[in-house]
C-alpha cells in the first residue's frame, strides 16, 4: 500500500499544490507552547501557524484532509480542540503527552467530532505504552522522532531507527491495531540518511504513514505557480515509482536495507560526535 502524505503548509497555494500531487493531510502546526526550550539549539522549524490559517487552509482543499496539531495539554486546551475543530479539522494530533491522563483528556476533548492522531515522542509516553493503548478513541499514532531523540539525549533523529527503538513501537501499535506512521522523508536521493532507505523501512515495519519533510519543496520567491508544481509532482512521483521497485524485493531485501541503514546511522552520528568534539 502506497504510503500517505503528510505536507505541512499554512500558504493556501502550496496547499492546494500539495492536494493536486497527491497528499492526503494538509498540516496547519499550532503548537507552540514549550517547543523553543526543548529545541533550542536544533535545527527544528517552529511554524507559529495560527487559527486563521486553519480556516484559510480549510477552504484551500477539496480533496485532502485538513489535520490540526494542537498545542500539549494546557489549561485552555478543550477550548482549542473546539475551535480547530469548528474551523473544520478533520483530524487533531496531539504532541508531546507523557500520561495516560493526558491522553485521556485529549481524546474526551474531541469526543469523536474528528480523527485522532497521537504525535508520540516523549520517553514518558513510551514508559506508559501500554496504558495509553489501553484508551479508546485513538485512531490514528505517528511517532515523532525529533523530540524523542532529544528526550533520549541523542545526536541524531533516525538513531531511533537505527537501535530498534521505532521498530518496537511499530510492533506494539500493530498489536493494538491501530495504524501508524514515524517521521518524515526528503525527496529520493537526498537527505542525510537517504529517503529511500527510510521508505524501505515504512514498508518493513508496516508503516502507512510519513511526512514530507520542510527540504523536500521550498516555495521560493518569484517561483511561478506552475513551475512549483513541476518540482512537486516530480518528488511524488519518484517516490511512488521507488515505491512500485519495493513491491517487486523479496524479505532479504529488506533486511539489508536494514543493515544499510543501521551502518549509515552509525556513521552520521560519529560524523557529529566528532563535530562536536573539534568544537570543544
């Protein structure tokens, strides 16, 4: 099964640009609160959407779903699920919920009104997996490897695929049958751990799910419309194409790949072990 497609955009043409090439979510980013000071000094992106951008993106599609992520639970958080939800999200994820209580609030908030989705990426929440799988109302979990890698003091994202960590969780979610995805992907032959290697680990695990990194399209000053959608159309297609090769390899394929990325994953993190030191 092809994988689908996460685009986080709050400019309603690349939205609708995104819709036309075949995403299926369209993510407006509302979180916000503690986000700096878990990273700071990383790399991340802080995307300070706002409700606005909910509505505005909501009527950019037609065919995709809207998905919302809402800020961790807060004091005002069962006023914030309402609104993202009146302003027509079909689906809210939750990020960075350590307990079953949090959870539990969350699910209560939406009350069945639109999709769920867990965002799970603190070590907390993995300590209490099975509690948490234990709550009805989740529909949907993707694993965020960026803070969880943070919260396990960890130099690089994709050590968690490397070490088995994301392995494990998918087996767990799979247990509990609900779908699942992790992280996200760059266009085929870029990135620092190559996309391909990580779609082939999608298609091992079982994952349906992945995000379309910020680095696989960047809207660019003077850049036609037309000329935009040329350059993601051409990063879909070739990732569905690799996708049509993957059908075709058999389980030792896969395992190799594996070793592949475990080998690469070493490297890169002696690559900025070694960085850091030279800094010192």
């Amino acid at each position: 099964m092809p994988l689908k497609f996460l685009y986080i955009t709050n400019h309603a043409e690349v939205a609708r640009i995104a819709e036309a090439c075949g995403v299926e979510y369209i993510v407006v980013d509302l979180e916000i609160l503690g986000k700096e000071e878990r990273q700071r000094n990383r790399s991340s992106v802080i995307s300070r959407h706002t409700l606005e951008d909910v509505r505005r993106i909501r009527g950019a599609l037609n065919q995709a779903k809207l998905l919302v992520r809402v800020n961790p639970i807060h004091e005002r958080s069962r006023e914030e699920v309402d609104q993202v939800i009146a302003s027509g999200a079909d689906m809210v994820m939750l990020p960075y919920f350590k307990t079953p209580g949090e959870v539990e609030a969350f699910l209560s908030y939406v009350g069945g009104r639109a999709v769920t989705c867990l965002l799970w990426e603190t070590v907390e929440a993995v300590a209490h997996i099975e509690e948490i799988l234990a709550l009805p109302g989740i529909d949907r979990i993707h694993i965020g490897l960026n803070d969880l890698h943070i919260g396990r003091g960890m130099r690089f994202m994709f050590e968690l695929l490397g070490d088995g960590t994301v392995e494990r969780l998918c087996h767990r979610f799979r247990a509990a049958g609900i779908p699942y995805g992790f992280g996200g992907i760059a266009r085929i032959g870029q990135g620092d751990l190559p996309a391909e290697h990580i779609i082939a680990e999608h298609v091992r695990l079982g994952s349906d799910m992945v995000i379309l990194s910020r680095s696989f399209f960047t809207l660019r000053a003077g850049n036609a419309m037309e000329a935009c959608m040329e350059e993601f159309r051409q990063g879909v297609e070739a990732i569905r194409a690799y996708e049509k090769i993957l059908e075709t390899r058999d389980a030792a394929f896969f395992e190799e790949n594996q070793k592949i990325v475990q080998e690469k994953v070493a490297a890169i993190v002696d690559k900025i072990r070694k960085r850091e030191e030279g800094e010192r």
